[in-house]
C-alpha cells in the first residue's frame, strides 16, 4: 500500500455509555491513527454501533472523553463532528428517502454552501454559481462511485446495494478526514461485497481518508484493515494489528470461536 | 378562600370532562395510531342522536316512561355509535393501514364534515334537550367553614360523577377482559399482536366502538348542560392540550391532564383575567400544554421517544 | 407522442438543473402564465375574479407556505390561520401609522413580522414532533386570536375590532377593480412560487427535506436541524403573512380575526395534503380544489334536485356539501395519498414513455 | 391516469363548468324585483339563524301572495353563509348581480356587514342591518348605502342602561352600581363597549368586562367571576347557543335572572325555550316587537301562505322573536322598494341606487304600519339622508318561564349621548377612506 500510516488523529479515552439502566460501552479505549483503515469487530450487541454513535456524537457518553487532532471533546455532537470532518454511513440506511440520488449526496455539500436563503430563492449570482460547483463535485462522487445511471431516480426505489452505494456518496460528498462506515457490506452478495471493497480502498488509497468501519464479514475485515478493535458486551477485549486479533485467545473464545 | 374552593371544583369538574374526551382521543389513538379528530363531531352526533331518540321513540312506541324513553334512546344511540364505528373501519380506516399520521388526520377530518353534516340533515339543527333529570339548582355547603359558603353545583357534580363511574369501567375492561388484553396488546405493538392471532380490523372496530360509546355519555352530559347543538363539537379543540398533556397513549394521562387542564384554565381565566382583558382560558391551556411540552415532550405518561439509528 | 424528451439533450448542469428541464412543460408553464396574465382578464366575468380566482389565488399563497413547512420540512402546522392574520394586522398597522408606506413594502414587512413570529412558535419543535408540533402550532392559533380581540392598538383603537382598509395603490396604479386585484395577486403569487421552487431545488430546500426524511442523519451530514427547521418556520410563515395580508386588504378590504380563526388553518392544511406533500404545484391544485368544491358543490347541487323535478332547501344542502366534500377528502386520501400532485407526475411519467409503456 | 379516472375528472369539470355557467349568466327576467338572501341554516348559530330567514323569506313570499310591489312581483334566492365572513363575501359576489342585479342585502352578521360595507358602495346595493351592524353608520352622510335601521347596538346599550336607571329609581341610584357585560368575543359583542363606558363615567357605574369567546359554550369561568364580583346587574350581549349557555350557568351559579339583560339579539325563544323556568325573570330589549303571534301580519302570513302550505319554517314558530325580526327586516326592504317607486315609477322594477333612495326617504307612519298588520308591532320609522336608522323605539319583554311578555314601556336612545359619538366615529371612518360626507344639498338630488 502507497498510503502512509500518520500520527494518530482520533483518540478516545475511557469512554462509557449507558441507556437508563443498561451499559452498552464500559471504559472503552482506542486510537485511530491518520490515513488508517481501523475496524471494529465484535458479536452482535457488544455496543460497535454505539462506538461509532459516541465518535460523532450521535450518543453523549456519561464518562470519558475524545480527542480530535488534539482537541478535547467531553461532549461531541453530530453537527460539530461533521465540522471536523467526520462523516459516516449507517448500518439501517438513512438516506432521505423522498429525494433524487442527486439531491441526497448534494446534502454532503450541505457545510461547503456559503450563499444565504435570499441568494438561493432568487437563483441569483453567486448562489447559482455555488450549486453547479457543487453539482460538478457531486458528479465526481457519482462517477467514482459508478452510479451515474441512477442520479436522477428517487432512492426509495432503489435496490438496498444501491442505497448503501448512495449513502457511501453522500459521505464522500463531505470530503471527510475520517469516514465512518457501520456494516458497509451487511445484507449484499459477493459481487457487490467486492465492489464495496473496491470503493472503500480507493477511498483510503485515492484521498488518504481515515476509515473507521464494523463489519462482520471477517474475511473482509482481516483483508483490508490496517487494526482492529474487539468488543464484547462494551467491554474492549482485542486491539492490534489482524494477526494479533486472530491469536488473541480472549478473542477467538468470544468471537470467533462461536462460530459466527 | 371559599372562592378559590369554589373555582378549584369548577375546574376539577369541567377538567372531568374534558378527561372523558380526551379518553376517547387516546383510545383510538393507542389502538390505531390515529389521531381522531372526529372525537369532536361524534360527540355532537352522538348526543344528537340521544336527544333526538329520546323523543321519537317514546312516540314510536307509545311510551309515556322519561326514564324508560331515556333508556331506550341510549341504547339505540349506542348502537348508532357502533353502527358508525363499523362503517368508519369499514370504508376509511382499512384502506389507509399504514399511512403517515397527518394523512389518517386528515381523513378523521373528513369523518367529522361527514359525521356533521349527516348528524344535522338527520337529526336537525336546533338546539335540544337531554332530559336525564338533573337537578340544576345550585346548592350551598360548609356556610360555617367559608365566609358566604361553598357553592355546589348538583349538575356537576353527578356528571362528575358520571365520568368517572365510566373511567373506573373502562379500566376495568382494560385489565380484566380479554377484549381489553388484546387492545392493550394491539397498543403496545401492532405486528406482534397481528402475528399472535390478535385480528387488528376487529380491534379497531372495537376501539372505534367503545370511543363513540365515550362519546355519547360525553355528548349526553354536555348535552344535558348546555343543551344539544353544533357547537358541541367543538369540544374536542378544548380537549386537545389535555391528550397533549396527558401523552397521546396513556388513560391515566388523560384523566389527569383533563384535571389539570380544567384547573389551570378556570384559575387563570378567574384570576389572572381580569388583568389582561379576560377570555383567555382557552389559548392559556394551549400554552400550559406547550410549556409543559418542553419539560416533558412526550406528555405527562407519553412513552419516552429514544431515537435509533 | 408530443410529450417526448427525445433530442433534448443537456450539456451543462446549469441546463440540468432547471425548473423545468423538460421543454414542453417549460411551454406548457408559459402557455399558462400568459393564459392567466392576458387570457383570463379577457374571458372571466366578475363573479369568477371576486368569488374564486383571488381567493384562489391568495389560498394558493398560503398553502405554498403551509407546504414549505409540512411538505418540505415536515414539521406539522395547525397554526397557519394565525400567521396570515399577523401578517394581516401587522400589514395594516405599517400602512395606517407610516404615512406614505407603499403598499408592497407594508405588505413584505407584514410577511417579515409574520416570519419573526414564525420563528418563535417554531421554537418548540426543536423539542416535540410530529403530532404534539401540530397542536403546539395550535397555541400559536388561539394565542393571536385573542392578542387581535383584545389588544386594541392592533386594530387601531377600532371600538368593534374590525379593522378596514382602501385605496390601494402601487406607484400611479390603482388596485381598486376585482381584474385590478387579480393581476396583483396573481403577479405576487408568481413571484414567490418562482422563489419557492428555487429555495426547494437549492441547498436550503434540501436541509429542509432532510430534515423531514431523516432528522439524524441530516444532523450527522452537517446539517442544524435549528437553523433548518426555524428557515422553514420564517419562511413559511413570510408566505403564509403575506397571504394574510392580501387576504385582509385585497379579497375581503375589513376584517376580523375571525377571517383567519382555526377553520383557516385547518383548511391550508387540507390543501397542502390533498394537493401533495412537497411539491410546489400540489400546493396549486390543492387550492383549487378547496376553494372550488364547496362552491361548486353549493351551485351544482340545486341545478341537480332541479334535474329530478327537487328542491333542496338551502340547509340540505349545506349539508350534502359538508357530507360530500367529507367523502371526497377520504375517497383522494384512500386513492392517492400523495396527493394530486402525484397523480399530475404519474400521468406526466406515463405520458413521457407513451407508447411505448415498457 | 386511467381512462376511466380521466372520465371522471371530465364529468366533474363539466359539471362544474355547468353550473358555474348557469350561476353567472343570469337569467334576466323582467318585472322580477330581486332579493338576495343570505341565511345560516346550518354551524353554531343556525337555530337563531333560520328562524329570521324563515321569516324574512315568508314575507317575500306575502308580499308576493298580496299582489307584489305595485303589480311587481318579488324573486329571491337563498345563500347559505354559515356566518362566516369569507362564505358571506361569495355568496354576495353570487348574488349580487343575478336575475337584474339585487334589491338589498341584508347579512345578518356583523363580521358579513363590515365585509360588505367596502364593497357596497363599489356595487351600489344598498345594505340593511335592522338591529345589527355597524353602529356609526347611522349618519348616512358617510355611510352612504348602510340602513341601521330601527336601531343600533349603541342604542340597545343606552336603553338599557335607561331601563337599569329606571327599576333604580332614577340615573342618580346608578352611581357605585356595577354593571357586568357578558359578550360574545368578536366586532358583535364588542360594539356596545364604548358606549357603556361613556354612560358609566357620567352617571358614576362601573362597566365589567367579561368576554366569551365563539362559540361561548365555555363560560364557567365568566360566571364565577360574576359570582365574585357580584354585579348588580348583567348584561348579556350574545347569539345562539351562548345565549341558553349564560343562562343555565347563571342559574347553576345561582345569579338572580331579574338582574339580567340582554340585547335584542339575546332575548327569542331558542334562547329561553330549553331552560324554561331557569331563565324566569331574564328580561330582553326588543326591536320594538317581541314575539306577535296574535298580530294582524302573523294572521295573514298563516292565512294566505300556510295554509296554502307554501311557508318556509314550521308553522308554530311562525310569530315567535326572530321569526318577526326577519319578517320585519324584508317588510323594510319591501317598503324601500315601494317608496323608490313612489319616485321612479311605479310597477317598475328598481335599481339598488334608487332602492337606497327609497330607503333613506322612508316614512312609515303609525296609519300606514297598522295597515299593512303590524299594529302594536311597531311605531313609525322615518329616515333621512343623515339618519339611516328610522327610530330607535325599544322595549323590554320577560320571559315567565312559558312565553316572552312585554315588561316596561317604550324607551327612545338619547340622541345627546349617541350622536356625537355617530359623528365621531362616522368621521374618523371619512377620514381613513379619504370619503367626503355628502352635504345636505347632495342630499336633496
């Protein structure tokens, strides 16, 4: 790989998180390292979602803290994440569902637009000059992503590989320092598995993106991870380098070892 | 001090009221996720049908019994309601299973023109009378505690009354019938409920059912207050803040809302009134609820709304 | 076969990202324009402008405004009717205590004072949705109902609380005439719904949209459901005041708060959901709708009893028209959901492959 | 869209194109003296409402049994406005120039009446509001087509404080009295405030304020405050349903009904019928008549057209409070019709611009009122271009519990204390439309 490993940009320290009674993360610590593909693994419920959920502030931990770039955040939220130039995809799909291909990855322009409502209701000027630049970066993500056959179609009708291919787009959109992804390849066959897989090395080759992802297909994981991260019932019980997860014995008896 | 009893119970009793309204907006709201603004004008129906029952039957039959006819015209009122309920899940509610809320609003808006203008070409647009026999004269208790006494209102008090014979009963359906398990259940998770052997068109149309029969001991005691008449259908707009208040899902919610609301409306429209010009009870309960809203946004007894990504 | 895309083809996103990228429905909308700019004044009668085509026209504006804030951003309003009268009222104290205030400028600070409003009564829908927003927005309605009853200097110390307004003018031209009202509100209402559809095809349109479809995830892309959601209040209540305002001093010239009582809002409401959700033409044919039907209904009814030798006496039918247009509602409402603005896009679409439908 | 959805949408818009088509060209037939009628037969306030159409459309129809207006017959037609302003706006517009364009408009809403008093004049159709509408538009100077005739809410509220004084013992027993007003929210019950106040300062009253908001089912708050205020009297200034409501809480609340006053517009049958002998003792102003069932014009209404089974209401209603006050409304328009011809022609059909002129040169003395049946009915009304309204004869009736009877004797508005509020007010209305008030000269054209 032509990539270089950086200095680590993403740090989280001590996290924990709990839903009224139930501890979904319990102290959990991790580092996530410029230019890296860092994955988090664990069973089902072992709190991968909720991990990615507290990183973009989508949960507020009751304890820990995260370090951005050397930034505190005691408490992140969504907006302020995206500030910082993280994005993400989900594991369930969010896509707006009543717009165009188009409209939903022109939503990942959304920071970058500068004009006011005023400008934008008189298509006037400068306001009209911003939304077909925008449209031209849009139409890059589209080609990369090879969905230009679709841009026009509402993502409601699209097939569920597609919708995860768009919500990949409007990810990218943002041109994020650190991407996301939750289960970018859940519920596809091979074929789509491994254009996936394509997009998500590209991204990391082409723009240096740091990628943050849980998946479940091991083989995938192992494959293109840089270091993985292992979770069990939110406690972290694996940290390395694939190799050194596959022999972490702790790992392999709640994980692996169950036969997933 | 007797006075600030005195506007205590009044609102205590119209809050009742609103309670029983209200009730009827959960009801259905709970089993069928619809927000029923309908609720309204099946009062006015309801009671329209009663009033006018209570006058025809007698001479249908030749019945010259008050209590008698009463009787009879609320049984057939009831069966109306029920007859109506049947149609509403018949032609309306089956054909927009799992639409949007604001779409099944809109077409419980269209049920209420429908329900109105049937009501009013069926039953007439006068005002008439409910007759059930309540005393109307007031009375004057605890003139030794107060200083002028506590005025009671005998008509308040038993619709009062009323109300909550009706709440304490429809409780008990809830809990102890098999019917009002498998509402219950219907409430809790629609799928679920379907997937156990629950039949959801029937459930509905037994919650539409018992929502008109709420409907029609609310219109019979609005209705023997005030007289039966179009207006009467406005109530629901009254008891909105009170389902808002309460939580779109909860009885117990309603029940207190409907009092708190009462209160709340009658203590400022008495009290702080007079001081910014007067008619203010009505939006003073909206921003109550609205207040309230913001502390609790999911009403008094809502369940809580956790968002999943 | 008319109705065909072939051969035209976009080489540029500007010529993409058009209104209308299809030319005939570019033609048809001019065809339309012109048709109600210089068609209409020569064919239509007075009862037609006064009874229907200005109410039409100023309904349209306020459902254009209702549907910015349901249909685009989702956020349900019951409160609409009480934005049209702060616009209403707020135009007339501009015009009656600045000597000299043009009428339109009195008219947009109308709308900008409604759009202030707007905003503060959106504030709780950073906190509730969905059905508790709807009957917040209902505070927001009985609140300013009573704020114009009571508080007299609203209505200019007026003993009764009614309020009047006339002679009406732009510059030399004097809007005094029902094809003189028509042509202002007509030019006004093609002004904004041109804006409209621009807010909604840009940037601004698409956060309220996303923020309708899927609020956390807007939020996790960059968008602030704060800003979102009170642009879409302001600007929805901007069109809705103006249309309050027009309403107040064009169509009926002396009103009451009563002109703009919750039946108000719950008749935008209607119009916007049986016209279709989202879409800046379904906020027209829901108006039309609206408007027409009781009318029509009114008019058609005695016409039909007089076809089988009856008579309907004026109650029956007041109360076959609330029955039937009752039914008509449930009857759209089962069969298209989305609206007619839907039924309009699935004939264009049908129409756009005709035919050769596969 | 399907075919047959196509079809239908088509069948639809023909119709409606239709009868649009048949609206708007109206069907011009002469010798028809035409006569709008916008009614409420249906909403809140219908009760009230079609009893006053009932009688108003009956006396077309007698006038018309009785030959018509010198020989020319009288053609109405029904509107239903559901006395909301907008829906009274349309029907006007509808009417307004069906069948040779209308006689007179009469709403019988205050909302409607404002609404159309801008576009009167624009159409040049007079307006009648017998009992309602706006006060100032007495002076007929400014107001140019508005007929407040027989009386304005200011003269109700005058005599009625005339009456007050009166069971007092004199003006002077009014000073530290209180007197509530119980109103319906809205331009209606708003319009006698300023006139109350005036009174109160001059003879020393306090006025309480208690509005009720539409449709003013909800009034147990106002009544609790009346039972810690303790008026000594209350005034009642509403319509249709709140009018039985004010009444079953005052008795709950346990409020004397002697004490209570209402207007004109609060004192019919549906208003009592139902409390019946909770609202005993309650007294009302009448527009000179109360209910007449054994006047000469109720004998000859039932002679000539119910028995010929052409009456538009149930016929035991026929007489009752409001059936004679739309029957006496149409008698007013009737009689402007018959002296415009006086002037233009008679057994011609009139315009609305010399209606009006009929209507401001009306003289209907006491010998020509007991002949057209309306003895003990009514005292004579004479208008001028300055005085729109005619008279301002009042009484007051009481309901015993079965039937309204009449309790005082006929009281007059006192012109010093009203007038120079008409002026006033007419004035500042002149000025905010840029109007000049006619002279009298004008007057004499």
């Amino acid at each position: 790989m032509s990539r270089e490993i950086g200095e680590v940009i993403l740090d989280l320290k001590n996290v924990s998180l709990a839903f009224g009674g139930v501890k979904a993360l319990t102290d959990i610590s991790f580092d996530v390292r410029e230019h890296e593909i860092r994955a988090i693994i664990g069973p089902n419920g072992a709190g991968k979602s909720s991990m990615l959920n507290v990183i973009n502030g989508v949960y507020r931990p009751q304890q820990g803290e995260i370090v951005l770039r050397g930034r505190r955040f005691a408490r992140m939220n969504p907006y302020k994440a995206a500030q910082a130039g993280i994005s993400r995809t989900f594991q369930n799909i969010a896509l707006f569902k009543g717009m165009s291909v188009i409209d939903n990855i022109m939503t990942g322009r959304n920071l970058k637009i500068r004009t006011n409502l005023l400008l934008q209701a008189l298509w006037w000027g400068p306001a009209r000059r911003e939304e077909l630049a925008h449209r031209a970066k849009v139409e890059e993500v589209i080609d990369f992503l090879e969905i230009q056959h679709i841009r026009k179609t509402p993502v409601g009708r699209l097939p569920y590989g597609l919708q995860k291919r768009v919500d990949l787009g409007r990810a990218l959109a943002m041109e994020p320092s650190i991407l996301l992804l939750d289960e970018p390849m859940a519920g596809m066959n091979v074929e789509e598995k491994q254009d996936m897989c394509r997009f998500i090395l590209d991204v990391n080759d082409q723009f240096g993106t740091t990628i943050v992802l849980i998946e479940h297909d091991m083989g995938v994981v192992m494959d293109i991870s840089d270091r993985v991260v292992v979770l069990d019932y939110g406690k972290k019980i694996g940290d390395g380098d694939p190799d050194a997860v596959r022999s972490n014995p702790e790992v392999v008896s709640a994980y692996l070892g169950a036969g997933h | 001090m007797g006075f600030f009893v005195e506007t205590l119970i009044g609102g205590l009793m119209a809050g009742m009221l609103y309670s029983l309204v209200a009730l009827g907006f959960v009801l259905i709201f709970k089993a069928s996720g619809v927000f029923n603004f309908a609720q309204g004008a099946m009062v006015l129906f309801a009671a329209l049908a009663m009033a006018r029952f209570a006058v025809w039957i007698p001479g249908w039959l030749g019945i010259d019994n008050a209590l008698l006819g009463n009787i009879l015209a609320f049984l057939a009122a009831g069966g109306l309601m029920f007859a109506v309920a049947w149609v509403i899940e018949r032609l309306v509610l089956r054909h927009l299973v799992n639409q949007e809320g604001a779409t099944l609003l809109m077409a419980t808006l269209g049920i209420a023109y429908i329900l109105e203008g049937l009501g009013t070409s069926i039953f007439g647009s006068d005002i008439y009378k409910i007759d059930i026999g309540m005393p109307k004269d007031p009375v004057m208790i605890l003139e030794g505690t107060f200083e002028g006494g506590l005025l009671i209102n005998k008509e308040d008090f038993v619709a009062a009354l009323i109300a909550a014979v009706l709440v304490g009963l429809l409780t008990l359906f809830f809990q102890k019938t098999s019917t009002g398990r498998a509402l219950r259940a219907v409430a809790d998770d629609h799928q679920a409920a379907q997937s156990i052997g629950i039949p959801l068109n029937r459930i509905w149309v037994i919650v539409w059912c018992v929502a008109g029969v709420v409907a029609l001991v609310a219109g019979v005691i609005w209705g023997s207050k005030l007289g039966v008449q179009f207006s009467l259908a406005t109530v629901a707009l009254r008891a909105l803040p009170v389902v808002i208040l309460g939580g779109l899902t909860s009885v117990p919610g309603a029940i207190l809302g409907g009092l708190i609301i009462g209160v709340g409306e009658k203590l400022s429209e008495v009290y702080l009134g007079p001081h910014i010009g007067g008619g203010i009870e009505i939006w003073f309960s909206y921003q109550l609820a609205l207040v309230f809203l913001l502390f609790r946004p999911q009403g008094l007894f809502g369940e809580k709304i956790i968002d999943r990504v | 076969m008319l109705y065909r895309e072939n051969g035209q083809f976009k080489t540029s996103y500007a010529d993409d990202q058009q209104i209308f990228p299809i030319a005939q429905d570019r033609w048809l909308i001019i065809g339309l324009l012109v048709f109600a700019f210089i068609g209409v004044p020569l064919l239509v009668d007075e009862y037609l402008f006064r009874a229907i085509l200005i109410p039409f026209l100023i309904l349209s504006l306020a459902a254009l405004g209702v549907n910015i804030l349901v249909g685009f951003c989702g956020q349900i309003t019951l409160g609409a009717g009480a934005f049209m009268a702060v616009g209403a009222y707020a135009a007339y104290n501009f015009h009656i205590r600045v000597d000299g205030m043009p009428l339109l400028v009195s008219f947009l600070l109308g709308g900008l004072t409604s759009a202030l409003v707007g905003i503060f009564f959106g504030i709780p829908s950073l906190r509730v949705r969905g059905l508790y927003l709807a009957v917040a927005t209902l505070a927001a309605q009985f609140f300013t109902d009573w704020v114009f009853l009571r508080v007299p200097w609203f209505t200019d110390n007026a003993s009764s609380g009614s309020v009047s307004v006339s002679n009406l003018h732009i510059l030399s031209w004097e809007i005094a005439s029902p094809l003189d009202k028509y042509l202002f509100c007509l030019a006004l209402l093609t002004v904004f719904a041109l804006a409209a559809k621009n807010m909604t095809r840009c940037a601004v349109g698409r956060q309220w949209m996303a923020i309708r479809d899927m609020d956390v995830a807007a939020e996790v892309i960059g968008i602030r459901p704060m800003f979102a959601k009170l642009s879409a209040f302001a600007v929805s209540s901007f069109y809705v005041g103006i249309a309050g305002a027009l309403w107040g001093f064009i169509h009926l010239a002396s009103w009451e708060p009563a002109a703009f009582s919750v039946d108000r809002s719950f008749q935008l409401l209607f119009m916007v959901i049986i016209g279709g959700l989202g879409s800046v033409m379904g906020s027209f044919f829901g108006a039309a709708f609206i408007v027409i039907l009781p009318i029509a209904l009114n008019q058609f009814l005695p016409a039909l009893g007089g076809l089988f030798g009856m008579t309907i006496s004026t109650a029956g039918i007041s109360h076959a028209e609330l029955i039937i247009f009752g039914a008509l509602i449930i009857f759209f409402l089962i069969k298209e959901p989305h609206g007619i603005a839907r039924l309009w896009s699935t004939g264009k679409e049908k129409l756009r492959l005709w035919p050769f439908p596969h | 869209m399907k075919p047959r959805k196509l079809a239908r949408a088509g069948i639809f818009a023909g119709a409606f194109l239709a009868s649009l088509a048949s609206a708007s060209t109206a069907l011009a037939q002469a010798k028809e003296q035409f006569f709008p009628v916008l009614v409420y037969r249906t909403g809140a306030y219908a009760p009230n409402g079609s009893q006053w159409a009932n009688g108003y459309v009956d006396y077309l129809k007698l006038s018309n049994a009785k030959g018509g207006i010198n020989g020319v017959r009288i053609s109405f037609e029904e509107c239903e406005t559901a006395y909301a302003t907008d829906r009274g706006v349309e029907c006007y517009e509808r009417l307004k120039g069906k069948n040779g364009g209308a006689t007179v408009f009469q709403p019988l809403s205050t909302g409607v009446t404002f609404a159309l008093t801008e576009k009167a004049p624009v159409d040049k159709i007079p307006l009648i509001t017998a009992g309602y509408g706006r006060s100032e538009s007495q002076n007929g100077a400014v107001f140019t087509w508005n007929f407040p005739l027989l009386g304005t809410y200011w003269v109700g509220a005058d005599v009625a404080i005339q009456h007050i004084a009166k069971k007092e013992g004199g003006f002077g027993k009014l000073k530290g009295k209180k007197i509530a007003l119980v109103y319906h929210d809205s331009p209606y019950g708003k319009e006698p405030i300023p006139v109350l106040q005036e009174l109160g300062k001059t003879h020393g009253f306090e006025v309480q304020l208690l509005p009720v908001a539409h449709p003013g089912v909800e009034q147990k708050a106002t009544w609790l405050q009346i039972r810690q205020q303790k008026p000594d009297y209350v005034l009642l200034w509403g319509w249709g349903v709140m009018n039985s409501t004010s009444l079953r809480e005052a008795q709950s609340t346990g409020y004397p009904r002697e004490k209570m006053i209402g207007v004109w517009w609060a004192g019919a049958e549906p208003d009592v019928k139902d409390v019946a002998e909770g609202a005993k003792g309650y007294s009302a102003l009448t527009l000179q008549h109360g209910a007449e069932p054994n006047s000469k014009v109720v004998k000859d209404m039932l002679e000539q057209v119910y028995a010929k089974g052409q009456g538009t209401g149930p016929k035991d209603e026929v007489g009752q409070v409001l059936y004679m006050r739309g029957l006496l409304s149409a008698m007013l328009a009737v009689e402007g019709v018959r002296k415009a011809q006086e002037r233009y022609g008679k057994g011609k059909v009139m315009s609305g611009e010399q209606v009006r002129w009929g209507l401001e040169n009306l003289n209907l003395d006491q010998k020509t009122l007991d002949a057209m049946g309306f003895a003990g009915v009514m005292r004579p009304v004479q208008t001028s271009c300055l005085d729109h309204m005619g008279s301002s004869w009042v009484r007051v009736h009481t309901w015993n519990g079965k039937k309204w009877e009449f309790t005082s004797d006929w009281y007059q508005a006192d012109e010093k204390t009203l007038r120079p509020m008409v002026m006033l007010a007419s004035s500042k209305y002149a000025e905010e439309k840029k109007l000049k008030p006619r002279t009298p000269e004008e007057c004499k054209k």
